[in-house]
C-alpha cells in the first residue's frame, strides 16, 4: 500500500466511512418516522368508562332527574380530543371517582361531534368539559382535565345533598 509522505493510515478510506455514517444516519431518520407514525396510529380513542354504562341521554337523564332529584353530569367529549382520552384513562376510570359520580349523579356521555344540537344547547366550545344540571340549567361545570381528588371534589361540591330514599 503506499502512502504520500503526511497521509495517516486508514485516511484514504474516510470517503467509505462517510457514505456508511451518512447510510447509518439515514436508517436512523427512515426507523424514526416509521416509529413515530405506528405510535399515533396506535392512539386509539380511550374506552368509555365504565361509569356512563347506563348509556343514557341527555333527555333521560333530564327525565330521571325530576324523578330523582339527582342532578345530571354531561361529560362532553370527542374521539379526536388528546385530553378527553387522558381524562378517561385516568380518572373516570377510577373506581372511587365512578363510586362518587353514581352514588351522587346521573352520568351522562355526550359526543359533541354526535350530539352537536346538545352540544350547541348547552354552550359547549372546548373540551373535557363536565356539567352539572339541575332542574335542566347548569349550575356548575369544569373545563379540562381533573385528577381523582379534583374530580370528587367537583361533585361533592356541586351535585348538593346527598338523597335519601324513603324507600315508599
């Protein structure tokens, strides 16, 4: 192998070596968006939490309410909503949070992309939002995403007295 007189050994080579980094590079930019892309299309909507079961509307609930004398609670949400899906996972998913909210509330789920009249009605411009009604007006209501003890707090604040049946 012969060298020019002030050339290192193994620097003839550095053209390869950059063409290897510079392919390395590359995988790791191309393996980056791949990864990035299965990671969003893997942020499937949160489950319904268990609480909202009962499935009931916005007028059933207001029916059941004057029967009651529960107030209602409208979740309103959207598949799409990043703190929507947070809040779900978390704390409507917990089991002391759903305790409270049944015990004390009628719950209701709204979609606002679904249910866009109710949504309207009910002034709803950003989401999470929880609302408490009485008597069909609100009379409380939170925008974006509260822990367990917030959430808890939020209706033992708002939903008034607890009731009692008389069992008659």
């Amino acid at each position: 192998m012969s060298e020019k007189p002030g050339q290192k050994r193994g620097q003839g080579s550095s053209k390869v070596w950059l063409s290897k980094l510079d392919l390395v590079f590359l995988l790791v930019i191309v393996g980056s968006i791949v990864l990035i892309m299965n990671l969003r299309s893997s942020h499937a909507p949160a489950d319904t939490p268990a609480l909202f079961a009962q499935n009931l509307t916005l007028p059933e609930a207001t029916r059941q309410s004057a029967d009651s004398g529960k107030p209602v609670l409208v979740y309103a949400t959207a598949s799409w909503c990043g703190p929507c899906q947070s809040f779900k996972r978390g704390a409507l998913s917990d089991p002391e949070v759903e305790r409270v909210i049944i015990d004390r509330t009628l719950p209701v789920y709204l979609d606002i992309d679904k249910e866009r009249e109710a949504a309207g009605r009910l002034g709803i411009m950003s989401i999470p939002r929880m609302i408490v009604l009485r008597d069909n007006q609100i009379v409380a209501q939170h925008v974006g995403v509260m822990s367990s003890a917030q959430t808890i707090a939020f209706i033992n604040e708002n939903a008034g007295p607890v009731s009692v049946s008389s069992g008659d």
